[in-house]
C-alpha cells in the first residue's frame, strides 16, 4: 500500500509538471442566461478545482493531458459533467449552462438517443427511471420487470396466459409485438425470444431503465412503432459494489439475487447471478394455478478493458435457464388423473453475448462498434400438442458521433439476422424462417437559439423480401419560460410479420400457419407525441411539477390473427387501419420528505376496416395512478399506492369490470443491509372475483381473456446487503 501512494504521489508530482493545460469556462443559469457566482468546479480524480467569480468565470490550471471529466456544481442546480480532451484545439472560454435541480432534470447520460448532450437539453421525450426507483420496485418484484414497468402512465402489462402468468408490455394502446425492449442498446428480446421475457429479466442488474414512447425507428429500426425500452446494465466503478439480494413472498416465491462489479486499473468486471423460484399457487380455490411452479437461474458475466483514456471494450454473456409449469394444481403436484390432466409447460433457454468497443477519436468524434450473438429455445407443451422451436440471430453495428457545442451529429450502419427452425413434430407446416435487415441512420440535434432545439433523424432498412423502408423522424425542445418547456416530435416506423405476438402466444402457437412473405407485407405507421411540462418551487419546502402530453399513432396494414376455418389460424393484413390516440397526465408534489405522484392516461385505440369500428380489446380507456412516499434519506422508506382500471373492451365482444389496485411498502435502511415488507394488492383484487375465467370443464378448459390480477393479495419480504 505503501509503495502505490509513492509511485501515485511522483507520478501526480510528474504531471504536474509537465502538463500545465488551462481551462477556462463563463457558468450560466440556463433560465435566464444570467452569470452564477460561486460554482465549484473540479477536476475528477484530482484535487484540481475552483470557484466562479462574480461575472460566472472560471479558470481552471494545472490539466494533465488526455481525456478529463469536468464537474460543475452549485446549490439548487443539477450537477453538470462536461468530459473535454487535453490540450484543447480552442482555448477560447466555454459556456456552460447549469439548469435548476429537479427530478426531471437528473444529471444522467441517456443511452437510448446516443446523445451526449444532457437528459434536459434531449427534444426526444424520455422517461428515466434511475437506480432508487429501480431499488424501490425490485423489493414489489425481486424476480422481474413487471412491476417496474406497469407503474408508469401509457404502460399497461397483458397477461397473456392464464395458468403460466406469460405477460407482454403495451405502450399507448398498441400491442407488445409494437414494443422494442433493448439490452444496453441490443434488440435480443425480439421475435421467437419475445416471448417470456418480461419475466425473465431481474432488475437487480440494471443501472437504469429509459422509455420512449412513440416512434423510435431512427436509430434501433422497425420494432418501436409504440416505443422502446432500453435495460441500461450496471458498469464497473473504483469502489466496489457488492449486493445480495434476499426476497419471499407468501405465494410460495423466494428470490436469491447477488450482484458485484469493480474497476482494476486497466479491467473491470461485473457479475449477476441469480435463482428465481415459486410453487404453483391458487388463490381462488379454483383448481387452476394463478402462479405456476416456476424454477429459474440466471447469470451475466461481462469484462469490461480499458486500454487508454481513449480506448475501451466490453464483453458480456447473458444466460437464463428456465422451466415453467402451470395447469391443473393436482396434475402440477403430481397427482393428476384422467380428469385432472391440463397443463401448460414452458422449457427455455437463453444465451447472448454483448460486445462493444468505444473510442474517442478526439475531443469531438466518438466511434463505436457493437455485436451481439443470441440463441434461443422455447418448448411449449399443453395436452395433446407440442411446440419446439429455436432462435439464432445476430446484431451488429458501428456508428460515429460527431459532436460540436451546437451542432451533434451521429451516423451508422447496421445488419440484424433472424433465424428460426421449428422442430417437426406433427404433420402441421413448420413456420421456419430467415430475416435479414441491412440498415443505415443519420441523426442530428441541433440547438438553434438558446430556447429551441430541434432533433432530426432518417433511416433506411432493406428487408430482404419486404424491400426498402424510409423513415423520418423529427422532434424539437421549447423552452418557453422559467419552468415552462415543451416537446414535439413524430416519425415512421414498420413492424416485419412474425407469427410471435399475444394472439398467437394465448394458443401456444397451435394451428398457426407461416408467415408468407408473398402475401403478407410489413405494417407501417407514422405518429406524434407533443407535451407541456412546468415545474415550480414554492417557497423552501414545496416542489410542483406537471406533464401533459398528447399522443396519435396510425397503423396500415395490421397484421390479424384470422380463423378462416375450424382449429386453424392465420395471420392476415388487414385492408384497415389501426389508430390510438389519447394523453397522459403526470403530476408531482414534494414537501420536505414526502413526494406524492399522481398519474391519469386516457387511451382510445380502435380497429377500422369495411367502415366499421371496433375498440381494441383488452385496452382499458382510463387509468389513474397515486404513489404517496416517505422518505428520510438513509433511514427510512415507506409508499403506499393506488391504481384504477376502467371496463375493457374482451375479444368476445363482452366487457370486463372496473378494479381497484393497493399496495403498501416499508423498508428499514442501516449503513450496510436494510430489510423491507410489501402488500402487494391488499384489498385482494381478483377477476376470479368478478366471474369464471374459462369455460368447459376443468378437464378441457376454454380460458377467458385476462384484464385483472389473478393471484390477489400477496405479501413479500426481504433483505438486501450492500458489502
């Protein structure tokens, strides 16, 4: 130890010698472009640092060579970062606008619009879930996303069957198969391995999680007509991190989650592993498991290299294991007969690698070039029928940012294969296929005056046997006055046919005949997202902020699944269209430790074809979200939450019933663990409550549409370390 802090005191001793860079800055309130007086200023990893003088000025001295992070901070304002590369081509001094602390306005780097401008300057509209709040909703669900993404307006879950607990994520009224969930920038949740992968992603491993709603097709392609969701991982810090992770519930579930990452000089590592597991449980009595017996493990390795200031790579392998049974509980426990005899039995198996390598050309230019490997098996197997099938498919890119003080401009190509093979093993037609996506996409932002910024995209995809696609995007930031400011944007986006979706996922696939690329053709839309947000203080205690935000999305051509004769299936573009249209209202109130979040969507998608109609099932119209939290920071955490769901719409022309969702969550904080209780829909909201969900005989069920809770009251529980 001794011997580090010497050659770390003459090699600091060295630099200052010999690198004597200058760096000089004007800090602004981004307000009213006034100069603040008294912001720090400092080096990272030095103790090179300052304070602005009356006129908002800087200069700092003493720079060692090579890339620095710059950190700007002052009371009331969001910590601003700023990374520049010694020496400067320019020495001229840099403005640095600092805008007022909210927590809109997190000093975070946003992945999803590969922007390195900050979340508050970004015309995209995006919405940032960060580490606490991740934190908070993995003591809800230790084992899943579900919970973390449910609790957000425009979001709604689908459960998709009825005995397994599959689920699939809706954004804005459109169906999951319109969704894009990433992994740090990587489409492996796609296709044939869409399927179960809200269920299989701990959130214990994510550093944050960013959601754009609408179209997103610049820069990740067709898939996010309704939007996307980008699963950021943790990365590796000088400090180590070590957590576990210790969850059950009284639904008969138990957790074990551990996570460590540290950074080695020139390597850093990051490890997850975990162990999901439940028995199969059935609240209602009705002889039908609402959870099923589910085993699971989980484990994500990634290497992370630095080789210069400049220079660095990582490398990650994500892998699941899991076998899922539901069905009848006494065939589940062994004991089933000829009466007792449905299941639904899922086996899969998940593996993909994550490579990027990052290099900053200069101080301006940023390449990057990322590939990825997945492979995925799922066999699904109810009474009389089997689906066997496998997943290959890659991704690669590479991309170069280009980034001026005005002016960001961010180009690449990328190729995306997709390969399915089906096991024969009845006489039915295999729905085999082979994709390939060859793409190209420029993106820039560009601040115009100090209170307009605009965002421009084009992209172009070849889909080999569809043709080319074009889609253009555009979006533009206002800020209209202190605390006022407001987004507009739209763009196209295209979805590729695939038999994977939540009509064809309810029925395990059976009877489903192949996509044919001859007679079915990509479904395209265009949509617009606008929005109006202000924030305020009122007086020393008192925060207020708002978000009304207004959508339209229009869908031609949509895929349908059709039943054009008795046990057979077929997926069909409609002559119609699809459109959603509908707002979101967010609104948050703090007082000293206690934030309450208020939330209303109102959606309105509908089906037109042949001049009629139709309201897009299983969409509830209204939705009103409360989250009341107490927080004493380092002490105490303790929410308690409310949702409403209005009727909606069922697939046999029928409707639903309205319901009520609560929850309650303490946790108790110490230096290193905390321990935690949460119930979890305590007043036992059930659609078994409301009526039967299937029909038939217990023997050869015929299930009802799943708008409502199944499981019912759940209490869970936990401790977390932190080593």
């Amino acid at each position: 130890m001794k011997k580090i802090f010497i050659v770390s005191f003459f090699m600091a001793l060295n630099l200052g010698i010999y690198a004597q860079n200058t760096f000089k800055a004007v800090i602004k309130d981004s307000e009213e472009n006034e100069p603040i007086t008294g912001v720090t200023a400092l080096v990272t990893g030095t103790t090179i640092a300052t304070t602005s003088d009356e006129n908002g000025q800087i200069i700092l001295t003493g720079i060692p060579n090579g890339l620095q992070e710059i950190q700007f901070s002052y009371i009331g304002f969001a910590t601003h970062i700023d990374s520049f590369n010694f020496p400067l081509n320019n020495t001229t001094p840099i403005e640095i606008l600092l805008y007022e602390n909210s927590t809109e306005l997190e000093d975070v780097v946003i992945s999803s619009t590969r922007s390195t401008r900050s979340i508050q300057n970004i015309p995209t509209r995006i919405e940032f879930i960060g580490s606490e709040e991740l934190e908070e909703k993995g003591n809800m669900k230790a084992g899943d996303i579900r919970m973390l993404l449910s609790e957000s307006t425009g979001i709604h879950v689908q459960t998709t069957s009825p005995t397994s607990a599959n689920a699939s994520i809706r954004i804005q009224g459109l169906d999951g198969r319109y969704t894009q969930i990433l992994k740090d920038g990587f489409p492996i949740y796609s296709g044939a391995s869409s399927g179960l992968g809200l269920l299989q992603i701990p959130p214990l491993d994510l550093k944050q999680v960013e959601v754009i709603k609408g179209s997103s097709s610049t820069l990740y392609g067709g898939g996010a007509i309704a939007g996307l969701v980008n699963l950021v991982s943790k990365t590796p810090s000088e400090e180590r991190e070590l957590r576990f992770h210790l969850n059950g519930t009284s639904a008969r579930g138990l957790d074990i989650n551990g996570f460590y990452g540290q950074r080695f000089e020139k390597i850093g590592t990051t490890i997850f592993a975990s162990h999901n597991r439940n028995g199969a449980y059935d609240p209602a009595k009705i002889g039908f498991s609402a959870i099923p017996q589910f085993e699971r493990y989980v484990l994500n390795p990634k290497l992370f290299v630095y080789f210069n200031d400049k220079t660095k790579m990582s490398f990650g392998i994500n892998t699941t294991i899991e076998n899922r049974l539901g069905g009848d509980m006494l065939y589940i426990k062994g004991k089933g007969d000829n009466t007792h005899q449905y299941y639904e039995e899922n086996k899969t198996k998940r593996y993909s690698t994550q490579f990027v390598f990052n290099h900053t050309v200069n101080e301006n230019n940023f390449l990057q070039i990322k590939n990825s490997v997945s492979y995925f098996n799922r066999n699904t197997a109810i009474p009389n029928y089997e689906f066997d099938g496998t997943q290959t498919a890659t991704f690669t890119e590479a991309s170069y940012t280009h980034s001026k003080e005005k002016s960001e401009w961010v180009s690449g190509v990328n190729i995306w294969t997709d390969n399915f093979k089906e096991k024969q093993i009845t006489a039915f037609p295999l729905r085999d296929y082979t994709q390939t996506t060859f793409g190209g996409f420029v993106q820039n932002s560009f601040k115009a005056t100090e209170w307009l910024q605009l965002e421009t995209g084009l992209r172009a995809d070849y889909v080999v046997d569809y043709g080319t696609v074009f889609l253009p995007r555009v979006s533009a930031l206002f800020k209209i006055a202190k605390g006022w400011t407001s987004r507009i944007g739209g763009g196209f986006g295209y979805k590729t046919p695939t038999i994977f979706t939540e009509e064809s996922e309810r029925i395990q696939y059976q009877n489903v005949l192949p996509i044919d690329d001859k007679i079915n053709k990509l479904e395209k839309s265009y949509g617009a997202n606008a929005d109006i947000n202000y924030r305020t203080d009122i007086g020393d205690d008192w925060t207020f902020s708002i978000n009304q935000l207004f959508f339209y999305t229009y869908l031609d051509n949509p895929l349908l699944l059709q039943n054009p004769s008795v046990n057979l299936y077929q997926f069909v573009n409609s002559s119609g269209n699809i459109h959603t249209k509908g707002t979101e209202t967010n609104i948050k109130i703090g007082y000293d430790d206690f934030k309450l979040f208020l939330g209303y969507t109102y959606t309105d998608t509908r089906l037109n074809e042949s001049g009629t109609s139709i309201e897009n099932p299983l969409t509830p119209k209204h939705r009103i979200n409360s989250v009341l939290m107490y927080e004493i920071d380092d002490k105490w955490k303790i929410g308690l939450e409310a949702y409403y769901f209005s009727p909606q719409k069922l697939n046999d022309g029928t409707s639903g019933k309205d319901y009520v969702i609560c929850g309650f969550m303490a946790e108790k904080i110490w230096e290193k663990f905390s321990l935690y209780i949460n119930f979890e829909n305590f007043l036992d909201t059930r659609q078994t409550r409301f009526d039967n969900i299937y029909t038939g005989t217990i023997t050869n069920p015929a299930f009802k549409d799943i708008y409502a809770p199944l499981d019912g009251f759940v209490i869970n529980g936990g401790i977390k370390f932190r080593l």
